[in-house]
C-alpha cells in the first residue's frame, strides 16, 4: 500500500495534466472554429454587399444614359427611354434578389445606407420615365445618389473592419447643351 501512496501524486499529475491538456485542446478547437465561421460570414457579407452595389449602379447607369439622351446628363452613349426601359426593368429584378440577400446578412447600418441609396437612384429612374429635362432637379438628385452611394459604402466598410477608402467623388465635367433626341 505504501507503494501506491508514493505514486499517487505522480499519478495525480497525470491526470491533472491530461484533463488540462484535454481542455486547452477542446478550448483551442472551439476559438479556431469560431475564427472560421466568422470569417466564412464576413466573406459572404461582402459579396453580398458587393452584389447589391452593383445592382443598384445598373439602374444608375441606365438612368444617366437616358438623361443624356433627354440632354440633362452629360453621359457620352445616350439612350432613348424606349430602348432603356427593358434595361430598367431588368436592373430592377435583378436588384431584388440581391437585396432580399443584404436584408438578410447586412448589418442594420448597411442596410438603412442602401435603402437611402437605393430610393435615390429610383427617383432617377422615376425622374427619366417621366421625361423631365428639368437640369438643377436632376443635378439634385445626382447629388443625392452619390452621397448615398458613399454612405453606403462607409457604412460597409465599417461593417468589415475595413479602413476608409476613396469617396470616388471627382469633377464630372459639365453637361453639354444637347437637344433631347424624341
């Protein structure tokens, strides 16, 4: 018996050491697992972030290219409305889906930032299907659509972690005196 009494401290040890070895490696896992699954989120979040920025520029597009044509936008490849309205109509289904994906996976912040962007850019839509050559109006509403759009971008960046990046706000030159093609 005084055997085992003697190495029973050593025999504690190893226990001791094995459950604490069990733990550290059970802990590890669990943070590693963690890390990845955040990671695999944020992944996802971007590309959905990503996606409805580009589907929302579509309409934006569209809608600069049929204000050219309506001569109130200095865009150089002007679009009658006629010919833009199936390009509306499919940046706008297109839209949907992708927005359905950034409700579901956008932060709150990001997905206040979109809607303002995005109502912006259906006024324009609105703006050209109405046929308006009203100049300052539709200089309002590009003003709009830009400060959204840079919202929306900050908002994603702050999201991700990201550091800020470029507001991609640059001198447009001025729109030329054209004559609405009809």
């Amino acid at each position: 018996m005084s055997a085992f009494i003697q190495q029973l401290p050593a025999l504690l040890g190893v226990v001791i050491g094995a459950l604490g070895s069990y733990v550290v490696v059970v802990r590890g896992d669990r943070m590693r697992f963690r890390r990845e699954q955040a990671a695999r989120w944020e992944e996802r979040r971007l590309t959905v972030y990503a996606d409805y920025a580009q589907s929302v520029k579509k309409t934006v597009t569209v809608t600069y290219r049929v204000a050219a044509a309506a001569g109130v936008d200095p865009h150089p490849d002007p679009l009658p409305l006629a010919e833009a309205q199936p390009l509306l109509a499919e940046a706008t289904t297109g839209r949907d889906p992708s927005g359905e994906a950034l409700i579901m996976l956008g932060s709150r912040a990001v997905v206040e930032k979109a809607r303002a962007w995005v109502v912006a850019a259906m006024e324009m839509e609105r703006f050209v299907r109405e046929g308006r050559d009203d100049r300052e109006a539709w200089q309002a509403l590009l003003e709009r659509q830009r400060a959204g759009r840079e919202a929306y971008y900050a908002a994603v960046r702050d999201d991700l972690g990201l550091p800020p990046g470029h507001s991609a706000r640059w001198p447009l030159p001025a729109a030329n005196p054209v004559p609405p093609q009809r």
